[in-house]
C-alpha cells in the first residue's frame, strides 16, 4: 500500500469507500423493497465489506490493492440486483459510475496526501471524506432527479452505456495497478492514468448529457401528443354542445306541432283523446330527458357522453357523482382523466367477450381530496409495468396523458385487475370540495 497500513486505517478507509459506492448508488436507483428493509441490507452489506476487506488488507497487502475495486464492483452487481428494480442494464451502468468516482476519490486522496502532506494517511483519509461529502451534494443537487427520471425513458438505450462504461472501468483500474500501483510509478505512467480518468469522466458526462437531452425531448413530444389529446377531447365536448343546440332546436319545431295538436282536440272537445296524447308525450319526454349526475359541468357532460356510447355499445353504465361545481381541477385536466378512464373502461368491456359487460364509476370529494373509482369488465389477461396497466395496442398515450394530469394535483393511482373485473383508483388533492 501506498500511504501505509495499520488496523484503524484500514477499517476507516473499507468503511468510508464501501459506504460512498452504496449511498452514491442509493440515491440515483429505484429501490425494490421499503425504505426500512432498503437501509438494513444496505448497513449489512456496508458491514460486512469493511470487515472483509480489513481482513484482506492486513493479511494480504499486495492483492488487496489489485483486486479490492474488482470485488467492490462484482459484489455491487450482485447485491443491487436483488435490492434494486431497475433493469440489469442500468444496475450496472450506475456500479460503474460510482466505481469510477471511488477511484477518482482514491486517485486524489492519495496524490494531495503526497504533494502537500508529505504522505500522511491520516489526511488521505480525511480528503477522502470531504470528496466524498461534496460528490454526494453534487448528487443531490445536480444529478439525482433528472437522472431518476430517464431512469423510465429509453431502457433499450442503457445496454451500450453500461458496457462503454464497464469496460472504460475496467482499463482505467488496470491501468492504475499494473504491474504496480501508480503512484509509486513515473510521472508519465501518472500521465496516461490521469489522462484515462478523464477521458472516462468525459464519457460519462457526454452520456448523461445525450440521455438528459433525449428524456427533454421525449418529454416535449409527450406534452405535444398530451395537448392533442386534450383537445380532441375538447372538440367532443363542442360537438356535444351543438348536438344538444341542434336537438334545443328540434324540441322548438316538434313544440309547434305539438301545440296544433292540442288545439285540434281541444276545438274538438276530445278531452279522452286529448288526455291520452299527453300523458304519452310526458313519457316520452321523461325518456328523452338527460340524466343530471352532479353540478358540475365538465364531469356531467363526460358522464353524460360515455352514458350514451355505453348505452350503443351493449355496456351497461352506472355513475355516482357527488361533485361541486368548483373542485380546483382545471376542466381541461378533468376531461385528460376521466375521459381516459372511461374511454380505457369502454374499451375494457368491448374486448371483454362478457354476456354483460359493465361500468361502474364512483366521483366524490371529501374534504380536500377528489376520489374516482372506475370499475369495467375485462378478460383478465391484463398486464402490468411497474403498476401500471401496459397497452396492447398504440402507445398508452391515453394512461400516460391521465398520469400526467393527475401528477398536477398530487395524485395517488392505484390499478388492479381480479379475475374479470378491472378497477381503476385514484385520489387527487383539490383546493375545494
């Protein structure tokens, strides 16, 4: 070892290197299990890797120094594949990152330990710690959100990264340890080591970038196919206005003839005759008559129009709807979520093959929460990406565009599917109820 060994050093420097790769890891992955199981594993292995590797180092110096970073590494692979859900391809691209900025950290401990502290161990150490506390604020600040975010975009995209970044891995630590550590090698071994670190550095800045501008633009195309949707909703919305306008128009003109009617019995004095026609034009009317599910505009006309599509498609359609006029939902939101959700349901029970396929909607607010409940027939054959019902045809811009919509107000989503029935939940933050 370069900068010496006793026990005390050996078990700082395994504690701080194997709690640096595990937490950089942590915050830039999607953990499988709860946060309380998530912390115990991570504090067993953390244990049990600084135990190991202080073994190692005083018992065998000489092979520790070559060879600890591959067992960090290999052991990371296996211990976050069971920990993390995220695809083997981004477990390893992430182990590899943080492999690399372990090494850059022990690069630069030691060579300003020896420049400027005569190669004190103690101030390696010490180094360590505060690269170690300012990368993980840079995490924070910097990297960690964006990059769960692309963490769901583009996963063909992680295989080439993860293997450039595996192998750069690979020739920046053989590089530094053979045929002996580079520090105690010449200046221009240091050279083309540094030089290899910052290659590898610039590749990993290069990728993330690429991946960061590709997840804004995928994200531009989406709110461009979200705003389409939106306004194709809206577009039903103003033909079922006309439709209403144009039927306003035909109750005018069949009044004209209605009143005509009345007044040929009433000149005749056929009052029996007269009695009858208007208790049968009162049924009538009591047929035609729109069903009024709940004050507010937006979510009685989309009830309204899936109704009536229900009622052409052989589905059976009950709503309950105990909503205000005001929700603090904009309409054009309301319309994203519930117009999927009822347009997904229609489509559920159409591919059903049921005798009797159903829809059953439940809107209500309490206090300052917004609850829907949709529940449709389906065949049962649905499946599910991280919770969430995957599309067999298209795209699912229909359930992305309703997520995206509920995201604005906090929304919680639950979808579940039993036997033949599928059940859509979702729970939305309102300003008034």
């Amino acid at each position: 070892m370069v900068l010496g060994i006793t026990l005390a050093l050996s078990i700082i420097r395994n504690l701080v290197e194997a709690s640096q790769c595990c937490i950089l890891f942590l915050l830039l992955d999607k953990p499988r299990y709860s946060f309380k199981r998530t912390i115990v594993s991570y504090l067993a292995f953390i244990l049990f890797t600084t135990v190991l590797g202080t073994f190692w180092v005083l018992l065998y110096p000489q092979s520790y120094g070559r060879f600890i970073t591959l067992y960090f590494c290999f052991s990371m692979i296996i211990f976050f594949s069971f920990m993390s859900k995220c695809s083997i391809s981004q477990i390893l691209y992430n182990v590899s990152l943080q492999v690399f900025v372990l090494l850059c950290g022990v690069f630069i401990g030691v060579r300003f330990s020896i420049l400027f502290f005569g190669g004190n161990a103690w101030m390696d150490v010490l180094i360590r710690c505060i690269y170690f506390g300012v990368v993980v604020a840079l995490y924070c600040h910097y990297l960690r959100r964006p990059y769960l975010e692309i963490l769901d975009y583009m996963k063909s995209r992680w295989k080439w990264m993860a293997f450039m970044a595996l192998a750069g891995n690979i020739l920046f630590l053989y590089c530094a340890v053979y045929p002996e550590q580079v520090m105690i090698r010449s200046f221009r071994d240091r050279m083309v080591s540094s030089g290899i670190g910052i290659i590898l550095f610039a590749t990993h800045m290069t990728m993330l970038k690429a991946l960061f501008a590709m997840r804004s633009e995928m994200k531009a195309k989406e709110e461009m196919a979200y705003s389409a949707l939106n306004n194709a909703y809206l577009e039903r919305e103003f033909a079922m206005i006309e439709e209403r306008m144009a039927q306003a128009d035909r109750v005018r003109h069949d009044a004209r003839h209605h009143d005509l009617v009345i007044m040929e019995y009433a000149r005749k004095g056929e009052i029996d005759e007269l009695l009858r026609y208007m208790e049968a034009k009162e049924e009538a009317d009591r047929l035609d008559m729109p069903v009024q599910f709940c004050e507010n505009r937006t979510v009685n006309s989309i009830l309204t129009a899936y109704v009536q599509r229900a009622r052409q498609a052989g589905v059976r359609m009950e709503a309950e709807a105990l909503v205000g006029q005001e929700t603090g939902i904009k309409d054009i939101d309301f319309t994203a979520i519930l117009g999927n959700a009822l347009e997904n349901a229609l489509h559920g029970c159409q591919q059903s093959g049921e005798s009797a396929p159903f829809i059953d909607v439940r809107i209500q607010t309490k206090g300052t929460k917004l609850t829907i409940l949709v529940r449709n027939s389906c065949n049962g054959r649905v499946k599910f990406e991280n919770g969430i019902p995957k599309s067999g045809k298209g795209d699912g811009i229909g359930i992305r565009s309703m997520l995206h919509s509920a995201q604005i107000y906090d929304g919680q989503t639950d979808f579940q599917c039993d036997g033949n029935v599928f059940m859509l939940r979702m729970v939305l933050k309102v300003t008034s109820a």
